[in-house]
C-alpha cells in the first residue's frame, strides 16, 4: 500500500467531531435563544395577570362606569368589523399561492382583464365597512360627548330622586406634577383626591395652570386635555363603589411619571364622612397655600411645605387650631367597604386636603392668578 494513495490515507477523526460539535453547539445556542423568548412571553403574561388582578380599576378592557363600558363594546365592534378584513386575508393568501403555484391545476387565462365580481369585492367590501364605521364612530361620538351630563338611564340616579341628584361640579387644576380638585358646592379642595358618591355622576370643569394637561380615569372612561386660560368638561359616573386610578396622560415634564391620584366612589354615607373629615383640615386654600401647591413638584413636597406653614399658623381655616397638622394634610383612607377590594397606593402618595375655598377660586386660576407660577410650556417640559 502506497502513502500516497488517498484511498489509504484514514480519514481525520478530528474533522467531522468538530463540525458536529458546531452543528450541536448552533442547536443549543437556538434553544436557549427560543427558551429565554419563552421565558420573556411568560413573564409579560405573568405581568399582564398581576395587573389585572390589581385592586386599583386601571383599564377601560375593566369597565366601573357606564362611559368605559360603552368605550369597550365600542371597542369590541370596531375589532369584530377588522377581522372582516384581516381574516380572509390571512386565509385566502396561502390558498391563492397555492393554488396559482407553478405547475398547480388552475386555469391559464392571459387574456382575461375584467370582472363585475372581483370589482364588487374590491371596491364594495372596503366602502360597506368605511361606511359601518363612520356611522358607528359619530352614533359612539354623540353618546359619549363628555360635555353632556350623562342620561339618567346609564348612571344609579334613575328614578324619582334623579332630579334631586344633579350632577356633583368639581373643578380641576391641572399643576406640575399633581391635581387640585375644587368643590365649590361644598367649600372643600383636595390634591390628589377625587372622591365622590356612587349614586351621582360627577361634573369635571378642567384647566391648567401650566402646559397642557390630560385628565384621564380609564376605568371610568374618556381622556379630555386641560389648557391655560380655558375650561374643559367632563362627565363621569361610577357603577358602584371603589377605587379607579387617575393620570395624566400628557407629557408635562420630568415629574410626569409621578403625577398620578386615586378616584374613590362612595357610598353617600362614607361620602359625607370624608367631606366632614375634609372641613376639619388645618389649612384652607387661599393664596399663600395655592403658591406652595403651585410650584413643581409631587404633592408629597407640596404637603411637607403646607404642614410648616401650618405649624406656624399660616394659612389655618377659620376657628381651628393646628397643633399637629401632618394627620389632617395626609388623611387615612376611607374606611373599607364591605366586599370591595381595598385600594393600592398611587404612584405618588401625596394626599393634601384643604377645609375652605373661596368662592370664585376656580375661575380667578383660570384667568392667570391667583399670583403663581405660570411656567411657559418650554420651561415647563425640562
């Protein structure tokens, strides 16, 4: 046998191990790549789960009022009408390609150039469903106009006592980085605190005293903007008692992240409660306390700057004395409701609540004072 021969010459064992190792070491590199995306996929379901078993409401997909539950079966329909379109596509795609395949059994026609049928599915289809949807988005727009008071029939205030059940005003500062809820009716402000009775439907009038703002209970339904110098509306009402997270869904600065309050629906007993608790704060919202409210910042740093100035007697509603005004600045919530989920704390935990308001304090922010800071709308998103 000659050296030369390459027939004599042994195969390598070296070579084909090392190529199989590649191949191995492709094959792992693929499933640990398939079991980390596995992993992921778990994971933001696991997130998704947790998020809906919150005991905040945060999604209108979770309706607690008659707007969000219009919102998702409007929803709903505009889904069902897409699926008209993206499912014969998705099924009549690999039919036509298979079908019209090379060497496949359908008929040559190269002279063909027309047909009523294809132009109806071409041209009918799209216009039948253009036409559906404009007729279900304007009947949705005026049903849901969030400058109309709610009818009767779609809120708990049905009924004889529906008359003497009107609306609840509450009017809405937009700040950086919290919400001033004024009640003029009842002489009370809040920051960060919108509480009302399950059994009323509740009358927002928002602003802004900075940019432009956007109020947003998902839960309850319908996002409006808040601008300087002008007042929007909102109608809103609750199905039944508990807690909804509010936010602002417009950017407004770096404190955006933060600027987040709970809405609590109540029962008229708990509400008359919390207004009481509310009249017997240490401070009243005048000037010298809107300043301090004003300024940038979370509602936290607001209430740490108010319990000072309350300490030294500033700003104390009418009769009362303040010897330790942290409790009153930051109130204990609500007491639970039998068969209610209790509520989580917000992103940020400042609650101030404020015993007096005078009356046209809403309208004189509205109009650029009273004196505050006004920030510009580039200052305003550093």
């Amino acid at each position: 046998m000659s050296v030369t021969d390459p027939e004599a010459i042994p195969a390598t064992p070296s070579r084909r191990p090392i190529a199989e190792r590649g191949r191995h070491a492709g094959r792992g590199r693929e499933s640990r790549t398939g079991l980390r995306r596995a992993l992921a996929l778990v994971a933001a379901v696991g997130v998704l789960a947790v998020s809906g078993c919150t005991q905040d409401h945060i999604t209108f997909l979770d309706p607690q009022g008659p707007v969000a539950a219009q919102q998702r079966a409007h929803f709903g329909f505009i889904l069902a009408v897409m699926l008209l379109v993206i499912v014969p596509i998705f099924v009549l795609t690999p039919l036509i390609l298979w079908r019209y395949r090379y060497r496949g059994r359908a008929a040559y026609r190269p002279k063909w150039d027309f047909s009523w049928l294809m132009e109806f599915l071409v041209w009918g289809g799209p216009v039948v469903l253009v036409a559906v949807l404009a007729v279900a988005l304007w009947r949705n727009t005026i049903a849901l106009d969030p400058w109309r008071p709610l009818p009767a029939a779609a809120t708990q205030t049905s009924g004889a006592g529906a008359a003497a059940l009107a609306p609840m005003r509450v009017q809405v500062v937009g700040l950086d980085w919290k919400w001033l809820f004024i009640y003029p009716d009842l002489g009370i402000a809040t920051v960060n605190d919108l509480a009302f009775p399950v059994d009323r439907q509740i009358a927002l009038e928002m602003t802004s005293a900075t940019v432009l703002q956007s109020l947003f209970i998902p839960s309850l339904g319908s996002q409006v903007y808040a601008m300087g110098g002008m007042v929007s509306r909102l109608h809103l009402a609750a199905s039944a008692p508990g807690r909804f997270r509010g936010m602002n869904a417009q950017y407004n600065g770096k404190g955006f992240h933060k600027q987040s309050f709970s809405a609590t629906a109540m029962t008229p007993e708990a509400f008359r409660t919390w207004v009481e608790a509310t009249r017997n704060a240490p401070v009243a919202l005048d000037a010298q306390s809107y300043a301090i409210v004003a300024q940038r910042g979370s509602a936290g740093e607001a209430a740490t700057l108010l319990e000072e100035l309350a300490a030294v007697g500033g700003a104390a509603a009418p009769g009362q004395a303040s010897p330790d005004p942290a409790p009153a600045l930051t109130p204990d919530a609500p007491a639970p409701i039998p068969g209610q989920p209790q509520p989580q704390p917000v992103a940020d935990p400042g609650i101030i609540h404020f015993s007096t308001v005078p009356d046209g304090f809403f309208a004189t922010v509205v109009k650029g004072g009273p004196e505050a800071p006004n920030p510009s709308a580039a200052e305003g998103l550093e």
